[in-house]
C-alpha cells in the first residue's frame, strides 16, 4: 500500500509540474504575440488618467510570472527525479528561473538578458519534458522515442520562426499615444489643456508582419535600406535623437515665452571626413569650427558663405574647439562642383551642423516610459506642452490637441515617419485636432479621413491656429 501511494504521490507531482512547466510555455507565445499587437489597447485610460503607454511597463515584470513556472515545476518535481541528469537539469532550471526573476524585477529594462534567460529555461524545460516522456515509455514498455516532446518542440520552433525570423524588409505600423503633461514637467509650470503625443513602431520586420500586412492597410513593409546601421547603433542613434529633441524643445519654448535665449549658434560641427579629403589629418570629427579666414562662422549658412570666397586648392587658416582647447591651423582645400550653378567652389571634404548652445533657464522633468525608445517626433508637441503649462491660462483655448513633428532649434516644425500610422492611432483617441509637418499633411490624412488634420511649419504656427480658431 506504503508503495502505491508513493507511486501515486509521484505521478501527481510529475502532472502538476508538468502542468507548470505548459503554463510558462503558453506564457511565452501569449507574450511574443503580445508585443507585436500591443498598440491596440491603446486609447485605454486607466483610473488617475494613465495611458496605455505608461502602464506598458508593468509588462516588463511578466517573465519572472514564466520563470516561476518553470522553477516551482522544477521544485516539485525535484524529490522525485530517479537520476542524476535529470536532477542537474531541474536545478539548473531553478536557478534559471532565479536569474530571471532577478533581472526581471531589479533591472527590467535589461530585455536582452532576461530573454536570454528565459530562452535558456525553455531550453532546459523542453529538455526536462523529453527525459520525462522517454521515462514513462520505458516503465510501459513502450518505443523509448519521445515522440509526443519532439513534436511539440518542432511546432514551437515553427511558431517562434513565425513570430521572430526577420525577413528582408523593415516595418511601420500604428504605436501609442502619450499624455504629454504627464511625460514633461516643467518648473513652475501647470498642466491647463489635454496634450497629446503619439509615437510609431518602426523595425525590422519578422514573417508575421508579412501576414498581418495583408490583413491591416496601417502595417507597411519597405525595403530595409542598404545603410540601415546595427540595430545596436540605431538603438544608441534613436535615444541620442530623443534627448537632443528634448533639449531643443526646452531651450525653443523658454525663448518663445521671454525665459532665456533658446538655442544660441556657437560654431560648425564636424560629424564626418570623407576618406581622403583634403582636411583629413588636420581636421576631425567632433572639431566645432569658429572661425575660417579670419570670419567668425557661428553656423552652417555662413560657413558656406565663406567658403564661397575662397578659392578652391588654396590653404585656408581654420580656428577650431577640440575638447576644451582652441587651435588655428591652416588647412588644405579642394575643388567640388555646386550642385546648383555648377561652378567650382572650395571644400573641406568634411560633414557638417551648427553647434548650438542651450539656454534653459528652467528645470523640465521627464517621464520616459520603456516603449518609447527614442526618436525626435515628439519635439513639436513637447514644446507646446512647456509653453502650454508655462501660459497663465494655457494655450489650445478649449481643443484636444494632438500633434507630431520634430522642432529644430529656429522654431520650425520638420518631418517625421510613419505620419499615417500616427494618424490612425490619434484618430482612435478624444483628440480634436492633429498638428502635422506641412509636407505631410496628405499622408495624415490616409490615415484618418475624418479627422481635423492641421498642417504646419513652425511653432507658431500651431499657436496662431490655435489663438485664432478659439473653442470657448
């Protein structure tokens, strides 16, 4: 009797961590899918008016829920392991989950590590799974093969091919709106008007966006360009391009409002030589250039005009800013033709933006929820919302405003990508109007028909629209 409860204990505690071990597998395509069709929830507000965007991050805690699974499946079946091997593997599982759990909920944006984790657990879980099966088949005398494992492993890997092998092209589909006034702060400021941003999911595509883009006109694959850098370059690049956005914003509104000087040019940067350029070797990336021919060249614009002067072959004295020292040295240089008049002129071979200083009096804070990685098309409406929350009364005169574009540092509004995706996604939120670049005003409005679509080229643009078009 002592025997066949033993045996029936054992049985029971195989089953439940089996069971376990298929939640956390099941968990993990729930979640993969999840992350390709996380921007449908997104016009949700949460109670305290959070939006889906900012509550994303709670998502970040979830693989520890897969790799406890895992581990208390481990666990339980640990007393009952009858060899060696498969108790290593139950215990390495165990700490696997452990390791998850850890950089799950002490650095849960540390995605590159907890899914490399999470991969080795499903690893050792499949592993687990097969020994499991092979065991019982052979107590049955049964084929040892575990068949039923192995195929559950070759629809899985079929599924992750699906879900994660990327295919020659890039792809845009609809992101998630942000409540601006709750991601920028600014000193002294108070929120007066509902403030929208909206963000896009731009990236290298897997097969499933090849499905989908035949399902959804808002999923658009192109080719991936023949200069696409590393995605570990073009995360760094993004994130770079974010807080530049921001620091143009801050500097643009404060100037707008009489507080500091914005953004003051300082030089010409140097963001690249062309190999074999006549000013290779003397000059280099990251020189700011301050004076060429004894001139002052405080931006791009005058820097061109001075060179226009010169003639082309000739040496030129350069004064420079390397680091904290300044250098004068006389610089070679050579002979290209202008694309425009077809003249020759002089050149530096060296590429090129005005260096600019920023005055910003006040101190913003900033709320930067994971989703949101990087990019610059938040600038126009971040420095709406500081102007906004900086103005006695607000600025939009009663309007939900929603809006895109990058700001540049004399106040103009550029372009940005995926304005059709932008669109859809605004239009599916209360916002009443949608401030747009000029140049891509057609494209907003493939995205929503119906939506009053603004288009705009600078700052005050959108605040004389907005002063002129009063809702109350």
């Amino acid at each position: 009797m002592n025997i066949t409860m033993g045996r029936a204990e054992a049985g029971d505690m195989q089953r439940t961590s089996k069971v376990l071990y298929v939640v956390g597998l099941i968990l993990c395509f729930i979640t993969i899918i999840a992350a390709e069709l996380i921007w449908i929830p997104d016009p949700m507000r949460w109670p305290g008016g959070k939006t889906w965007l900012e509550m994303i991050d709670l998502l970040l805690y979830e693989p520890s829920i897969i790799a406890l699974c895992w581990a208390i499946g481990a666990v339980i079946s640990l007393p009952v392991s009858h060899s060696i091997s498969r108790i290593v593997v139950r215990v390495l599982i165990i700490l696997d989950g452990a390791l998850t759990c850890w950089f799950s909920w002490t650095a849960p944006r540390s995605i590159v590590e907890w899914v490399g984790l999470l991969g080795v657990g499903w690893l050792l879980v499949m592993i687990d799974l097969a020994a499991s099966e092979r065991a019982y088949r052979r107590r049955n005398r049964m084929r040892r093969t575990p068949t039923r494992s192995i195929s559950a492993i070759v629809v899985q890997v079929l599924l992750l091919a699906i879900f994660i092998t990327p295919i020659r092209y890039n792809v845009t589909y609809p992101g998630l709106t942000m409540d601006m006034n709750h991601y920028a702060k600014v000193e002294g400021g108070t929120s007066h008007s509902k403030l929208t941003g909206v963000l896009v999911f731009d990236r290298r595509a897997v097969a499933l966006d090849w499905v989908l883009s035949h399902w959804l006109s808002t999923y658009e694959l192109s080719p991936i360009p023949p200069n696409q850098p590393p995605l570990r370059e073009a995360y760094a690049e993004v994130v770079a391009m974010k807080s530049e956005a921001e620091t143009t914003a801050a500097a643009v509104a404060l100037q707008k409002l009489g507080i500091g000087k914005g953004a003051v040019a300082e030089g010409v940067m140097i963001t690249a030589i062309s190999k074999n350029a006549p000013a290779e070797g003397t000059l280099k990336a990251g020189d700011r250039i301050v004076r060429v021919a004894g001139k002052e060249t405080s931006d791009v614009v005058i820097l061109s005009q001075v060179m226009a002067d010169i003639k082309a072959g000739s040496s030129v004295q350069v004064t420079y800013v390397r680091g904290s020292d300044t250098q004068t040295a006389l610089v070679q240089t050579g002979e290209a033709e202008d694309a425009d008049t077809g003249s020759k002129r002089a050149v530096f071979g060296i590429s090129v933006q005005t260096a600019y200083q920023y005055d910003i009096p006040r101190t913003v804070d900033y709320e930067r929820p994971y989703a949101h990685i990087g990019g610059p098309s938040h600038g126009a409406m971040l420095t709406l919302t500081i102007i906004d929350q900086l103005s006695p009364e607000g600025v939009t005169h009663g309007w939900r405003v929603a809006g895109t574009g990058t700001i540049e540092p004399d106040g103009s509004v550029g372009p940005v990508g995926g304005v059709m995706q932008k669109a859809y996604a605004v239009h599916r939120t209360d916002a009443e109007v949608f401030f747009v670049p000029a140049s891509e005003a057609d494209e907003a409005r493939r995205g929503a028909p119906a939506m009053r679509i603004v288009p705009v080229s600078t700052i005050d643009d959108i605040l004389n629209w907005l002063s002129e078009n009063k809702k109350n």
